[in-house]
C-alpha cells in the first residue's frame, strides 16, 4: 500500500474517531494546500465542519513507534465552536501531565483526555494561533502513558493562509 493511500486512510478515520461520522471521505473537501497545512471542510447532515491542520516536520525521538501526530484549528459554526485548536501525537497521553505547545519563550498548556489534547483557556487559545501566524515552529511536546516524552515540531509555513481559508469558508 503506498503512503499516500495509507496517510488518507489514516486521515479518514482520523476524522471519523474526532467528528463521528461515518462516511467522511465522501463529504470531505479539501479547500487548498497551503505549503505545509491544508484546509478542508467536511459536510454532514446540514453540519459544517471547516479545519486546517498539518503533520509534523520533525519527530522525536525517532525511535519511539507511535501512530501520525496532526496539528488541528477547527471552526463547528452549528455547535458555536471557532478556533478550537487541537493535537495529538499519536498515542494515548498521560492524563496527569499537561501537554506543551511552545514556540519561542511562549508556552502554553493543553489538556489532554485520551489521544488528543486542547488548549485550557480559550484566551489562551486565541494567543496561540496569533503566535501560530507569527512564528516559523510550534513544538508541542507530549507524555504518553507509557512513560516517554515526545516532541513534534510542526512547520508554521502557510499556517495563516490554511486558517483564514477554514475561517471563512465556516462563516
């Protein structure tokens, strides 16, 4: 099986376990790539969910397996949810350890329940994606239950323009 094919069967069910639905790949379009995000919006029983997100550039360490890492900022106008920004690494985190998004000498926390993590505080979630349009990389570093550490490095390139595209298009 190729890595495209594999990555979009990744995705699809990736979007089942976060959104619920069922047939995802039929209701899913892509808004456009935007170096290295892309935004979608994915339609299903007169409910809009519009998101962009992007995969790590890095990954450490290497030598932990562990299923893909996805960096999410998502907009559900029915459920009156904007800028929900949302991670996971790959793994079920450690409940009892924040998870960390840093880029520069800024640092927020996430919680996390299960295989994903959010941003506590919405004012901080509205200062993360400012700091997301500014910077070069975010790193979100992570603890599984297992006991490791992680970190993922996610490009900012193309961040902003893969936002507003899932911004607008869930206005």
């Amino acid at each position: 099986m190729s890595i495209k094919i594999t990555k979009k069967i990744f995705f699809i069910i990736l979007l089942c376990f976060t959104f619920g639905i069922v047939n995802a790949e039929e209701n899913l379009k892509s808004l456009g790539k935007f170096k290295d995000w892309e935004s979608f919006v994915l339609i299903q029983d007169d409910n809009k969910v519009c998101f962009a997100q992007s995969i790590p550039v890095i990954r450490a360490p290497k030598k932990i397996k562990r299923d893909p890492s996805r960096l999410f900022v998502t907009f559900r106008p029915t459920e009156d949810i904007k800028n929900e920004v949302s991670v996971t690494n790959g793994y079920l985190f450690k409940s009892t350890v924040p998870v960390t998004a840093k880029s520069g000498k800024r640092i927020y926390d996430l919680f996390s329940k299960e295989r994903f993590a959010w941003v506590i505080d919405k004012k901080d979630e509205v200062k993360l994606i400012g700091t997301m349009k500014k910077a070069s990389r975010l790193m979100i570093i992570g603890n599984s239950n297992e006991g490791y550490e992680t970190t993922d490095h996610y490009s900012m390139m193309g961040f902003t323009k893969a936002y507003n595209s899932a911004k607008k298009s869930c206005s």
